[in-house]
C-alpha cells in the first residue's frame, strides 16, 4: 500500500516519512490514477506542496514515459514544490541511481528532472502570459495556487496542455481566494474534490488548537475561513466589497475612445505604511487602473519629485492628495506647480451629511457603486484585495454610514479610494446596503 511506500522511500527529519492521512488522500487517487481531474482546498501549512511532490516523484517512476509538469503563479512558487523533490530524491541511494541527469546543483537540472525510465518532472511559471506554456502537453499537471493564476491563462494555456493524451491528469491546489476558475472547478461535477480544513491538522498533530485559535483572533472572519476552514467565501455582512465584484473588475477589458487620466496619493504616516500611488484612466464613467506605484520611508521631496514626472507623462486631470500630516505639504508644493489638486481630509465633513458619516465613508461607498455596477477594472494586486476586503460596514446611532478602516492602514484601498474622488460627483451616490 501506498501508506508503506513514503515511509520506505522518504525521510523527514532523518526519520521516515510518515505521511497523514490527508495526505494519502491527496496522494493516492494521482499515484493510482483513480481520477482524472482533480481539485484540492488545504488550510494552509497543511504540508500539501510537501506531499505533491513526493507523490510526483513515485507517479515518475510507476508510469515510465511520463511527462509531469509542475505550474505555479510565479516560477519562484514553481522551485518550492521543485527544490522539495531534488531534496528527497537524496533520501536514499535507490532513489538517486534513477535519475538519468543526476547533477542536480545545474539550473537546468533545477528546472527539469528526468529518470532512467525516461519519465521527466518539469516546472513552469503562469505569469504574465505564460508562452513557454504554448505547445506543449503533459500526462500529469499539477497547478499549485491555482486560485492565483489567471483565468486567461488557465483558459488558453493550462487546459490546451491537456489535449495531446486523452489520459491526462490535471490537479489543481491551492487557498480558496478567488472566485475564478478554480471556484467554477470546484463547483464542477467532472472534478473530484478533496477538502483539507484545520480541524484534519489538528487531529493529525500537524497544527495546534491553540495556535489556529491564536490566527483566528488575529485574522478577519473571512481571511480564517479561507485559509483555515479552507472554504471559499464571498463576503461577511459587515463587508463593504465582494469577492465576486473584485473578480470581475480583474478580468475587464475596458478601452477607451477617449480618456483622461487622474492620480491618488495616500501619503506614508508612520513607520511601516507605504507612500502609495495609483493613477486611472477614465472616460468619465469607467475607471482603469493603469499603474500601482509603491515606496516606504518616502520624504515630501521624494514624493513631490515622483509626482512632478508623473504628470509630464500623463497630464493629469487632477491628483487628490491625503491631506492629513505631511500629506499637506505635497498638497502645498503641487499648487505652487499649478497642478490641479484635490486635498482631501477623511475625517471632514461628507457632502450628503444625512447619510454618511464622513468624507471617507462616503467615497469608499462611490467606489463601492463603481464595483456593484461593473464600473471599475484593477489589476492583480495583493495587497490592494485583501485591503479592500478588509473595509467594514457600520451603521452608526444616528443611522449614517460609517466605514471602519482595518487595524493595519489600508494604504493602497485609501489611494484608489482617493484617485475616484470628485467633489461634484458625490452626493448621489446609492445607498443599498446588502
């Protein structure tokens, strides 16, 4: 049995691997090839990157002939579940004798291995557009964070890689973060789905109680039931934005006839926040994220300097500036460059008093408009996601809406928050709560 193979084969810690049970059910429908797709959600830290690829490691010498492609987001994340597989191969000397290109300390030999029974392993990136992905196929792909691979190139690529052998197995795994492609597979009757929560890792000893009771006290709701519960969400009640709203603005494609272009700077405060830039394109309606730009421990000179060379590029309509602190000064030097400039001061007063409770809660509701209403498109960007989910949603005694910034200053929302400011266009924004 399987369970015997790992622990004769593979060690950890110089004694044998022993792996859980999760983790045989992961392992063997892909060793025994019970199915031919299939899709993992895994708390994270549950050893699934681990398991994967010793599980490649046997498939390659089972099935002589093989070809196993390993695809991760970024080709760093690729070398993870490679560098598990060249460590183990090390575990024994049976192990080692069946590698046909056995210098594995070569960049190439990091990036494909093959054996004596011409079984190959290889691992590729699915960034960007992945054109090392085109034309080739593969009789076991693995996609590792499948969640964060595009759906463009899953469509165009990963799924092409799958028609030269009828047999081909595909095995995507990963957090379950968006509501892409590989929430549509998980919803799909053709795949075998295998679900890996923390409660499994507890009772296996892999994590603690305590510990997964301490990340659930320091993440939000939804963050822990991602990465822990492993189950996909879209939003809590107190949420301002959705998943399902993010996901579509990822994959708009919108083009303008006629554009203009505007700029929000959220000005570094403190130690650790980020000086952060967004610049749209608009045509007055739609909005377009053209460029993210990001720096630490910025002075007013660094920034004013940035944003000098910004506008002799793109001319902006306008720049509206976190006014609050040292963003004052940078609001100061932009007149003095007759730039037209917004400052902008979250605590002030809204413009529709009877409905929101402050300036920021009432243009975080606009931008909220602009997602509902398919309005908006933004670019993969961790960071400004995870910020944007993290708003919440608070009705306060006097019946206004009030928005309530997460403990860690949301930088790159604010800065998007503030690129779609206008004073005339506020006001009128809608007031469905969900």
């Amino acid at each position: 049995m399987l369970k015997y193979l790992f622990p004769l084969l593979f060690k950890i810690n110089n004694r044998p691997f022993k792996p859980y049970f999760y983790q045989l059910k992961i392992a063997e429908p892909i060793y025994y090839k019970k199915h031919k797709r299939i899709i993992i959600t895994a708390t994270t830290r549950a050893g699934k990157t681990l398991i994967l690829a010793l599980t490649s490691i046997l498939y390659a010498l089972k099935y002589p002939n093989s070809r196993i492609l390993i695809i991760a987001p970024t080709y760093d994340q690729a070398k993870i579940m490679m560098n598990y597989i060249i460590q183990h191969l090390f575990d024994n000397d049976f192990l080692l004798s069946q590698i046909a290109n056995r210098d594995l300390r070569t960049e190439v030999s990091k990036q494909k291995i093959t054996f004596n029974n011409m079984s190959t392993i290889e691992i590729f990136s699915a960034q960007g557009e992945a054109e090392r992905l085109m034309g080739i196929g593969g009789d076991l792909i693995i996609v590792d964070e499948s969640a964060l691979v595009s759906d463009e190139v899953f469509r165009t690529r990963i799924l092409r890689m799958l028609g030269d052998n009828p047999d081909s197995i595909l095995i995507e795994i990963g957090n379950p973060i968006h509501l892409n492609h590989f929430y549509e597979h998980w919803n799909d009757k053709n795949f075998y789905k295998i679900h890996i929560s923390w409660q499994d890792c507890v009772r296996e000893g892999r994590l603690t109680k305590e510990f997964v009771e301490e990340q659930k006290r320091n993440l939000t709701e939804w963050e822990f039931k991602m990465l822990y519960d492993a189950e996909f969400v879209d939003v809590g009640e107190e949420n301002i934005f959705r998943v399902s709203w993010i996901e579509r603005a990822k994959n708009n494609n919108f083009i303008f006839d006629k554009k203009e272009y505007i700029c929000g700077v959220d000005v570094a405060r403190y130690g650790k926040d980020e000086t952060v830039i967004t610049i749209l394109s608009t045509d007055g309606e739609r909005y377009k994220i053209e460029k993210i730009i990001n720096f630490t421990k910025s002075d007013i000179t660094t920034i004013c300097g940035t944003l000098i060379n910004l506008n002799k590029q793109y001319n902006f309509k306008h720049i509206v500036v976190d006014d609050v602190g040292i963003g004052a000064g940078v609001t100061d030097f932009l007149r003095e460059q007759n730039i037209n400039v917004y400052p902008f001061n979250a605590g002030s007063k809204p413009y529709n008093p009877q409905r929101f409770d402050n300036l920021k809660s009432e243009t975080v509701w606009r931008l909220k408009d602009l997602f509902e209403n398919n309005l908006i498109q933004i670019m993969e960007n961790k960071k400004l996601i995870l910020q944007l989910l993290a708003w919440k949603l608070k009705i306060t005694s006097l019946g206004k809406i009030k928005i309530v910034d997460p403990d860690d200053s949301p930088d790159y929302a604010d800065s998007l928050m503030l690129a779609i400011y206008e004073p005339k266009k506020l006001g009128i924004a809608s007031f469905s709560i969900f």
